[in-house]
C-alpha cells in the first residue's frame, strides 16, 4: 500500500470517492477533504519521492485549510428562514 500514495491517480480517485459522499451528505465536511485530495495529487505529481507519514500529514494540513477556506466561502449563507422577535400573542 505504500507505493500506492505515491501515485497521482489515487488521490484523483480519493478526490472523487470524497466528492461523491459530499454528494451524498452535504454539510462541506468531505469537500474539504476532496480538495486536499486533488491538491495532493498535483504534489505527488511533481514530488513522487515523498514518503507516506509526510504524504498523510501533508494531506491533513491541506484538507484542514480547504475546510477551513470553505467555512470563510460559505458563512455567509443564510439558511432563508425568519427569526422571530415578537409573539402575536402578546398585548
């Protein structure tokens, strides 16, 4: 298995498999995990003599900034409902 992570094409398919459970379970939990993926991917392209522990730990560090990029992308958005501050039934 440890010459596997080393390939490019496995993290394209990491990327993958981690967009199709966003897909599944939208809450950008797994988007960020899928960009670290297909970020790994373009390093292990142009670095493929890194070793595993370095590869994961580098994985972590980039899944944790996308996650943390798509947190600033997207707090703004607003879920549509209203928030009521008065009860009718008040005099």
């Amino acid at each position: 298995m440890a010459g596997y992570l080393t390939l490019w094409w496995v993290w394209i398919c990491i990327a993958l498999a981690l967009g199709v459970l966003e897909l599944l379970a939208p809450a950008f939990i797994f988007l960020g995990f899928g960009l670290g993926a297909i970020a790994m991917a373009g390093i292990v392209l142009i670095l493929p003599a890194a070793g595993v522990p370095a590869l994961l730990a580098l994985f972590a560090l980039l899944s944790l900034l996308a996650w943390i990029g798509l947190r600033f992308a997207f707090r703004r958005q607003s879920s549509g409902g209203r928030i009521i501050t008065r009860d009718i039934n008040e005099n």
